[in-house]
C-alpha cells in the first residue's frame, strides 16, 4: 500500500497523508525521544488522525514556499563571519570549566525547551473525532540519507561542544552555533517524511 504525503505542514509537527482518498494528519512531534533519535518513528511508527472533511478545511497549515526569512540566514552568517573576523577575539568570554559546562547545558535546555514550546503551540485548536492510529511509513532513501548526514553532524556539534565546556575561553560565536545547530538537529526528524509517494508498512489502532 502507498500514501502520498502532501505539501502541508504545521510549525514542524504536523504533516498531511493521503491514502485511497482518505487524509490522516500525522503527529511527528507525539514522541519525544525524535528530537535526538530521528530515526525511532520507522520502528515505532507515527501517531495520526484521519480527519474529516470538515476537520481538514477547518485546520490551518504554514506556508511551503521558501521566502526571504528562511534563505537569508546562510548568506548573512557568511557575509558576518568574514567582516566579523578581524575582531572576533572581542566576542571571548574568560571562564572556569564548571562554568562552562553549566553554561552548555543551559544552551541545550533552552533549545529542548524552545521545542516544547513550538511544539505545543501547534497543537490543533479544536478536537479531532476519530481516535488516533499508528501508521509505519518507509522513508524515501533520499529522506533516510539527508537524516543520517544530519547524525553526522550532531556528532561533530557534540565534540564542539565538549571542547568550549573544557575551554578556559569561550567565545560568543561558537556558544550560538551550538545553540542553531542543536536546535536544527531537534527538526532532523521531520525531514524523514518529505512531500512525495511513500509505502505505507501498516495502520494500527494507537495504544
């Protein structure tokens, strides 16, 4: 069997699945755990709702088309990082280790907090009428492969910032790349169900 998931989404939570005429919204955001282990829904499948007409005309859904906001930032950081270069030692902060770690952990709370928040605020403001099911998707092999450089990555991420906790200095720029960074990795798993055909393995009632 095979769904196609739909070009609509919801603050990185929710996405929209058609199988035989039949439209589910899927919960990406139910487990927790997906934040650091994109790849659990493939074993444990995704919470969903099928909606009803009415459901799915009374739901509002963000905007897919890349505007400005969201292609600006790589530019900016580049242009920033070189003109920014001559005075970067400004941006260095003299602290002990036990700072330095309580300061990481603070970064990292902020952004699993900052999910929560997102998250909750993309809750659906009225009540769906069917109970939930647990539908088992197999991402597109393209989807599986832009995840695990995602994985990758949070690896390097992670020795970064072992080395700003054990640094007797730390500077200002490499704190808020952690911060960004951490807080893409926590929205990796959402890239594993992209717009497209994709098989459906099961549907399950939601236990």
């Amino acid at each position: 069997m095979f769904g196609n998931i739909l070009h609509r989404t919801i603050k990185y939570r929710y996405r929209f699945l058609n199988i035989d005429q039949k439209e589910y919204l899927l919960d990406l955001n139910d487990n927790k755990l997906a934040f650091i282990l994109p790849f659990i829904h493939i074993f444990t499948g995704v919470k969903a709702y099928e909606l009803t007409y009415e459901e799915s005309l009374k739901i509002g859904y963000d905007n897919s088309k890349t505007n400005f906001w969201i292609s600006a930032p790589a530019g900016l950081g580049i242009l920033l990082s070189v003109s920014l270069r001559p005075y970067i030692n400004l941006f260095d902060i003299n602290s002990d280790k036990t700072f330095s770690i309580a300061l990481l952990i603070f970064i990292l709370t902020s952004v699993s907090l900052l999910r929560i928040i997102i998250s909750q605020s993309a809750k659906i403001p009225f009540e769906l009428k069917n109970q939930p099911l647990r539908i088992k998707i197999r991402p597109k092999f393209k989807d599986l492969s832009v995840v695990l450089f995602s994985l990758v990555f949070m690896l390097f991420m992670g020795l970064l910032g072992g080395y700003i906790a054990i640094s007797a200095v730390n500077n200002v720029f490499l704190l808020a790349a952690v911060f960004i960074s951490s807080y893409f990795i926590s929205i990796t798993h959402f890239s594993l169900y992209r717009p497209g055909k994709v098989k459906i393995l099961s549907v399950k009632k939601y236990e």
